[in-house]
C-alpha cells in the first residue's frame, strides 16, 4: 500500500496508541539497498519516541546486515480487526540495534499515518441473536450449533461475537453456515459463508464473517425484515 493519503488526525495518533500492544505482530518492509519485508513481533514503544520490534529470526549472523541498519528508513504496515477494519501504515527509520540482553530494533516514533478501509461495504451495528454450524442441515434448535451475536452487518458480511470457555478453539478460517430467524415468520434463515478472522477480548471472541456471493439478495431481504437500511 502506498502512503499518498492525508495526514492523520490527533484522533488517528490515539487509536494507534491503542492498536498497538505487546505481541502484537506487524509487517516492516525495507527498501534500501533491496526490497526485503519480515514480519515481526512488537515488544513495546514509548509514545512519540520510539518502538521496540523482535529482531527477525532469519537474519542471523551478518545476514541482511546491509538492510537491518542504523539510519535506513522502512514502511510499516498492520491490519485492524473488528469494528475498524483498517490497514494502517507509517513510515519510519531504524534509530539503533540492540544486542543485549536480546536482538532488538528500534524504530523512530511516526509523525504521520495512513489508514485504508478493508471492507467495500460499510456495516451497521446491530445485536441480532444468531448461530453458527460446519453443517448446512442443521436445525436452528440444535446443541450443535454455537450461539451469539451479531454486532456489525452488511449484505456482504457481519462480525459475530460469542462468549467462550478458555479451553475454546478458535473457529478456523473455513465455511460455515450463519442461522438467524427471520423477525417476519420467525422462521430459520441459513447463510453460507466462510470465517475470515478470529480476535479474543477478554472471554469473548469476535469472529469476522464474508457471506458467499450467491447470498446477497438473500441478505437485503432479511436485512430489510429487521428495518436495517443498508443504504444500497
């Protein structure tokens, strides 16, 4: 993604603070003396200084030398899950390499960043009780079936949040069938589509859904029956 968008708000500065914790895993790209991108692992930052990334595992010994240097500028990218649904971009420099007690890279502070919408579509925030099943044919009553809310929507897809045991597994990135009951006959709707993401908050996990293609008129009208103007 190419930076060439409008510097960011003071708004934008705090929700960056926000986004970025410990552990949280972003992309870096360095284009001098050669395009070499990683993917690593942020330790932590101090607000308008400076950020502290894992140095990459790959780039041992005198490896990349060239490229993981004092003074070399780099791009910074990292995806925004959940209700936001952004890329976010800066660029920024190496201010210095740690090498005790750990291999470390230390980042300039960025002074702008750039932010580009994932989603085509915007979503509207809801609270539509909804279940998820691997099987199309399963009843709507059925124990099988994982029960939760949905908290966004669009005809394109929607963000469902469940309470979970700390033993739960994580949905993987794979088909699946969304059932909600139509408010007009309360009768059972299945939607097929397929699991993009999956973010824990605290014991919940908000899983982000894309309904197949071949469901969209099926979706404006259900939409329609909840009273949900999508503006399309």
């Amino acid at each position: 993604m190419e930076i060439t968008q409008a510097k960011a708000t003071l708004d934008s500065k705090a929700k960056f603070c926000l986004d970025l914790l410990p552990g949280k895993i972003i992309d870096i790209q360095f284009t001098n003396p050669l395009t070499v991108r990683f993917k690593l692992t942020l330790i932590g930052y101090e607000a308008g200084k400076y950020l502290i990334l894992k140095y990459p595992p790959q780039a041992k010994n005198s490896q990349y030398s060239d490229v993981l240097k004092e003074g070399n500028g780099a791009i910074v990218r990292y995806i925004v899950e959940g209700e936001r649904g952004e890329c976010v971009a800066f660029s920024t420099t190496i201010l210095a390499i740690a090498v005790r007690p750990e291999k470390l890279i230390y980042l300039s502070y960025p002074k702008q960043i750039e932010s580009r919408q994932l989603r085509e579509v915007n979503r509207l925030q809801t609270h539509i009780p909804a279940k998820i099943s691997i099987n199309k044919d399963q009843s709507f009553d059925s124990e099988n079936l994982l029960q939760g809310i949905i908290i966004d929507i669009s005809t394109t897809g929607c963000r469902f949040t469940v309470h979970v045991n700390s033993g739960f597994l994580a949905l993987k990135k794979r088909q699946v069938f969304v059932h909600l009951l139509s408010p007009i006959d309360n009768e059972a709707v299945v939607i097929s589509a397929h699991v993009r993401n999956n973010q824990m908050q605290g014991n919940r996990l908000n899983v982000g859904i894309e309904f197949a293609g071949s469901e969209q008129q099926k979706m404006h009208n259900l939409l329609a029956a909840y009273a949900i103007d999508i503006g399309q």
